[in-house]
C-alpha cells in the first residue's frame, strides 16, 4: 500500500475545499448571506455544522500520518470562526502533510494504531487507513460540500474532485 499516495491525494482534495469555500464567500456575498452562516449550518439536526466537518477532515489527515509514523502533528484549537481562520488551519494541514516522504510510512503498515475512543483496541497502519483514515476523510470532505450545495452554492462535481491529471 502506498501510504504517501494517499496523503499526498488528501493535500489536493484540501485544496478543492479552500476553493469550494471561496465560492461559497462569494455566493454569500452576491446573496447577502454573512459567511458565519454557512459555518453553523448542516444537514441534520444530530450532525456537525460546516465548521466542524472542515475540521475534521483536516484532523483525519493529520492524525493518520501521525499515529501511521509517530511524528507529532500540529495542534489546532478547534477556535475558528471565520473563513480565513479555516483556510489556515487547511493550509497548516498541507503544510505538515507535506513534510512526510515514502521513507515515513516505512513501517506504517505493521503499526498497531488506536485511539482514545478505542477503549484498547487497535487497527493494524493498513486497516487503519482503509477502514477509518480514507472513509472518514472523504466522509466530512463530502458532507462539507453537501452542506454548502443544499445552500445553494453553484459547485457541481468538478470542484468536488478538481483538476484531473489526463493524459494523452
């Protein structure tokens, strides 16, 4: 499994997202809609708001490179309350994803990985990023783009996904 594939994919889908919140800034201000809106809106009542699927999403990435290699990762606050706040912590997220090499997930894949929540119990590094780091990761990515669709944001698939790398 090429671990750093993955992260180095989870760098570019964070990237749509900074883009997809830009247009979700500009649509809120041809609307008249204040961008702190969007931040506390979702999709149930029982779900978290834009705010925390952003954060997630970056916490996800960050999480997994660190328990898959054992270097720290960065903190955040959990503070934000703006769109800047949030593209800071998104390219913050970038930036240490962007220190890891091949070399770091050598031994990634025997790792036994846990947290917290786990009461104990463990995911072997490949089972942790197929089972949680990857769904998980696309799950919040999603429901943040959900979130702002439902409000009428003009964003379709190809600001989901962004640029592709064809070939001819």
């Amino acid at each position: 499994m090429n671990y750093l594939n993955f992260f180095q994919h989870s760098m570019k889908m964070l990237t749509n997202l900074s883009a997809i919140l830009d247009k979700a800034a500009a649509y809120g201000e041809t609307k008249k809609v204040d961008f702190g809106v969007f931040l506390q809106t979702r999709l149930a009542p029982d779900q978290f708001d834009l705010k925390r699927q952003i954060q997630i999403a970056c916490d996800t990435v960050k999480f997994g490179a660190s328990r898959l290699t054992g270097k720290d990762a960065p903190t955040h606050a959990d503070d934000e309350k703006s769109l800047s706040e949030l593209k800071a912590r998104i390219q913050s997220v970038q930036s240490y994803l962007e220190s890891y090499s091949e070399a770091d997930f050598a031994e990634a894949s025997s790792k036994k990985v846990t947290t917290p929540r786990w009461d104990g119990q463990y995911l072997t590094g490949d089972e942790y990023l197929q089972c949680h780091v990857i769904p998980n990761f696309y799950f919040h990515m999603t429901t943040a783009y959900s979130i702002l669709r439902a409000n009428g944001v003009d964003i379709g698939k190809k600001d989901y996904l962004g640029k592709m790398p064809f070939k001819r």
